[in-house]
C-alpha cells in the first residue's frame, strides 16, 4: 500500500540517522589515503610542482596538511613557513616547531613583524582603536568579539597595562579598518609562501577546512589564496580525528582553535562562528542534509528557534562571503 504524505514524513524521520557527533565518523585510514593519492595527482600532473609549502600556524588544520603532504610526497618535498609577528602567540611558533620535528621536515621562521610595520598594519589598526578608546596605546592589547541577540555586531575589547578591560560597541567604519589592517598579517604570510614555492618550483597548500570555507572565515588574498586545499572537504571533527590517526602530538590534537591574529586570546567562536566548533559541525552538517532545526536544538542542547537562528546565521554567511570564493570577473569574455 502506497504511504500518504504524512506516513512517508514520519517512516522518513524513523529511519533517519539520529544527529549525533557520530554522523562525522569516518574511515581515517581510507580517507589519508584518498587524499593523498589526489595530492600527488594535483601536484605532479595539475600544477606541474615538485612539492609543496605548508605555512604551520601551530594549529590542528595546518598540522594535518602537512602530515597528509608529507604521507603523500614523502618528508624532502614538503618545507614548512612558521611566519610570526608582535601579535601572535608564542605558542604558535612552538607548537609549529614541534610538527617540523615530528614531521621532519625543513621549516624556516620568518618574523613578518618589520613587514607590518613598514606597510602600516599596526597603525592603521590603532588609529581606529583610539577613535573608541582615546588612551589606547604602546603595552595595550585589543580583540574583536561577536555581540548581541538575533541581531549580531561587533565590540572592541582592550586591555590596559595595568590589566583592565574594556568593551564597547564598534561602527562599522572602526570595524571594517580594523578588520582591513589585520588582514594584511594573512597577504603578507601568503606572499612569502609563494615567494618560497617559486623559487622551489613548489605549490602552495591551503589549509581552511570545510567549515571554515564554506563560511568564509579567510582573507581573500590572503590565507584563502592557495594551489591546492586538500582539507576543504573535513568537518573539523573530521580534521581532528586525521590528527590522530596521523599520530600527531598530543598537545596538537588537543589545541583549541583560535584565529592567533589579534593581542588578546581570542577563539573563532568569539570572533566569527556562531557555535563552537563541535556545535558548529553540527549545524553545517544538519542543514546540508535537510535536518529540521528541531532536531538541531536537541543535538546541540538549544531551543528550536535558537537552532534556526544558528541556520539562518550560516546562510547569511554563505551569501555575504559569496564573492571571497570568485575568481576576478571579466566584462567581456577575451
């Protein structure tokens, strides 16, 4: 007997698989090893190169890449770019030293600092800090943080010398400089690594995974620029369970991500995501399979509206960063 409508939307969400976090396991073995085998044919056949650069922040997504490109085109064809500035951790450069090692690798620190100064990065991000916090200066630390209720917006944190924070809401001319200044730390990076890819004859590995390209948290021209992504397409649960299986360290495999770009310790979720990671796997993976927001709420231990919201939030990221993934746009076809 054919099911009327109601009975097929009810036999469909019995047979449903439940969304849990196990709806992001995967066969770790089987996918390093798909992964390499497109590396190497991307690489040698695609992009005509010997190997490649893997800029190594410390963190979990650019560890894994390096591993995968070490699995795949052997330790003497991967050079790792470990590129601080006055703004980033120490912990970063540690944590990226410590892949090189494991990996065994050749890397090269570059402190990209002077760069920054000289092109104005520190100063133009300054000045539009001292617009909201007059005394904001030499030995103060800033971030910038997500705001507000359904309706998001931006403050501007500060730390004083003396340890006092502040917080205030940014207009959008102080945030957009902000945000401009900063993204000059991802071009610089980026130029560097394709100065060393050039003179190796190397291609550039990026290293976003699929949450973070699919909403848009990169710099055009920046980090978002790159020969080849081998992670694109990993949730990031699935990133971390590659670090595993890939035997990184220990220390790698638990790093919490955070976007190491500003003074202040800063987490993505703070700055950009709605959720944390874990959530936010979640979320992108219910609304690419049609998961009623419902369903969501339970999963992530939210309202049913608030679920709604966390989709409505990855839609209007889709659209607004829409042109970050577009190639420049010819008037006229040549």
């Amino acid at each position: 007997m054919a099911l009327d409508a109601t009975s097929l939307a009810s036999s469909t969400a019995r047979t449903r698989r439940a969304l849990d976090q196990s709806v992001l396991d995967i066969d770790c073995e089987a996918e390093a090893a798909r992964i390499g085998d497109r590396l190497r044919e991307i690489v040698a056949r695609v992009l005509h190169r010997r190997g490649v650069v893997v800029a190594l922040s410390g963190g979990i997504d650019s560890s894994v890449c390096a591993a995968l490109a070490v699995r795949a085109l052997g330790r003497e064809r991967v050079l790792g770019l470990l590129l601080p500035e006055r703004d980033s951790s120490s912990a970063a450069t540690r944590l990226g030293r410590m892949v090189a090692k494991k990996l065994r690798i050749e890397h090269r620190v570059e402190d990209i600092g002077a760069t920054l100064e000289a092109i104005g990065c520190y100063r133009w991000r300054d000045e539009a800090i001292r617009r909201i916090f007059p005394a904001y200066g030499a030995g103060w630390l800033s971030k910038i943080v997500i705001a507000g209720g359904p309706i998001t917006y931006f403050n501007l944190v500060v730390q004083s010398p003396a340890g006092e924070v502040l917080e205030q809401r940014m207009d959008a001319p102080e945030y957009l400089q902000i945000v401009s200044a900063t993204s000059f730390k991802q071009r610089i990076r980026k130029t560097i690594e394709y100065f060393h890819a050039d003179r190796l004859n190397y291609a550039v590995i990026g290293t976003p995974n699929r949450l973070e390209y699919d909403q848009g948290f990169f710099v055009k021209n920046g980090d978002g620029s790159a020969d080849v992504k081998p992670i694109a397409h990993l949730y990031k649960t699935q990133v971390y369970a590659l670090a595993r299986h890939l035997k990184l360290p220990e220390e790698i495999c638990q790093a919490q991500p955070t976007t190491d770009t500003y003074s202040m310790p800063q987490g993505q979720d703070e700055f950009y995501f709605a959720l944390p990671w874990r959530e936010m796997d979640l979320a992108l993976w219910g609304l690419n399979h049609d998961v009623p927001a419902a369903e969501l709420a339970v999963a992530i231990g939210a309202t049913p509206t608030q679920a709604e919201r966390v989709y409505a939030d990855i839609r209007a990221k889709r659209r607004a960063t829409e042109y970050l993934h577009l190639a420049p746009q010819l008037v006229l076809a040549p």
